[in-house]
C-alpha cells in the first residue's frame, strides 16, 4: 500500500492505529467505523441523562435531522442554524439600549437591592458598604467587592450600586462587555451563506463510492 492521499483508513476501536497511521501513511486520511462513534454518543447521552435529565429529554424531543440521510442531516442542520442567526440578529437589533435584555433585568434586581445600603468613601476608589447586618469593601476602579459577585459574574453587585452612583457612574456602562448589545450583535453578524441544491453543486471526478456486493446466506429467505 502506497502512502497517498486518496487513500482513507477506517478503524472500529482501535486508539491505537491512530498514532501508527499517523507515523506510517502520513497523507492517508483516518476515520472512524460509525458504529464506534454511536457508541461512544450513546454513552455521552447516558451520561447527559444521569446528569440532566430534563436536557437530554430536550434533545430527545427535537430531532428533526436526526432519522435522514448524511447529506439530508447536514443539510437541515445548516439551514436551521442559518435561520438561527438571522432571528437572534434581527430581534437583538431591535431591542433597545446597551445591554441584553436579561441582563438589563438583572440590574434593575441589583438597583432595588441596594436600596438602604449606606456607604463610607476613602477619597479614591475604595468605599465601605454597610448592608444592613453586614459591612463589604468595594473597589471601583479594579471592578471588585469582597462579597466576590462583581468578579464571578462581570455584573455589578448590590453593593457596588451606592458607590457607583456617588461617583455619578453607570452600572449599566460597567457591566463586562460580553454582555452589551453590540458584542451579540457582533457574534452574529457572521451569517451563514445560502447555498444551491445538489443538482448544482460541482460534479466530483473521484472514484464513485459503491455499495458492497450482495451474498445471499446459506439457508436465507433474503434476497
């Protein structure tokens, strides 16, 4: 066997071929046996549903592409992802201000939190927070609180919302920018392009793939 690249190699698990492939017929493409793939997904999905329960029902539930042919699979997949895009596009970007929608929630949440906090300010960028039974340190500049909310979540906590507001600052601009309107737009801005169907797609002057030859069993009713 000659090492070129119109060969393809197709192992059922064996990890270790894979290597030795890889060492001995570099330009030969290596594949996977099916079967194998669909047991190691099975075992995935098992483990999904010891998990979460409720998310492997989810998947479970929408297989639409899931029963058709590769080409037909793939097919449906890319135009249902391209569709995907375009709506989140089109209803992020006609949603107003600077943050998503949730996240814009999830303030106003903070904002009424903080309602009766009083604060102690150093001068620069410290303040002490006094929440009711509770006392925090919260540095503005470097976006921290000692409660740790600020850090884990980019979002601003109920005890930096005083100090903000003594600074005149918005905790709306502060948020990490991951969250701002204009990074989602930004993500799905890269569109999926539309594509014409098989019957013009370019003809592939390779080898034409065919089915094995049929063997009629002994002692078969099959044909």
């Amino acid at each position: 066997m000659t090492n070129h690249e119109d060969y393809v190699m197709i192992s059922d698990k064996q990890k270790g071929l894979e290597q030795v492939i890889h060492e001995m017929f570099p330009n030969v493409a290596h594949r996977n046996c099916v079967q194998h793939i669909y047991c190691n997904f099975k075992k995935a999905m098992k483990k999904l549903k010891d998990v979460d329960e409720p998310a492997h029902k989810w998947l479970i539930d929408h297989a639409d592409a899931r029963d058709k042919p590769i080409i037909t699979m793939l097919e449906l997949v890319r135009s249902k992802i391209m569709e995907r895009i375009q709506k989140r596009y089109v209803a992020m970007s006609r949603k107003l201000g600077i943050v998503c929608i949730k996240i814009k929630k999830i303030l106003e949440k903070v904002v009424a939190d903080s309602v009766g906090y009083t604060i102690i300010w150093n001068g620069k960028h410290g303040f002490e927070v006094k929440a009711h039974a509770e006392q925090y340190t919260v540095d503005v500049a470097k976006n921290w609180c000692s409660c740790g909310s600020w850090q884990l979540s980019g979002i601003p906590c109920s005890h930096s919302i005083p100090c903000l507001l003594h600074l005149r600052k918005f905790a709306i601009v502060i948020v990490k920018e991951c969250y701002r309107k204009d990074t989602f737009l930004n993500i799905y801005s890269n569109v999926i392009n539309p594509l014409n169907g098989m019957s013009l797609w370019d003809k592939d002057n390779a080898f034409p793939l065919q089915p094995p030859p049929h063997v009629k069993l002994a002692g078969s009713d099959i044909v």
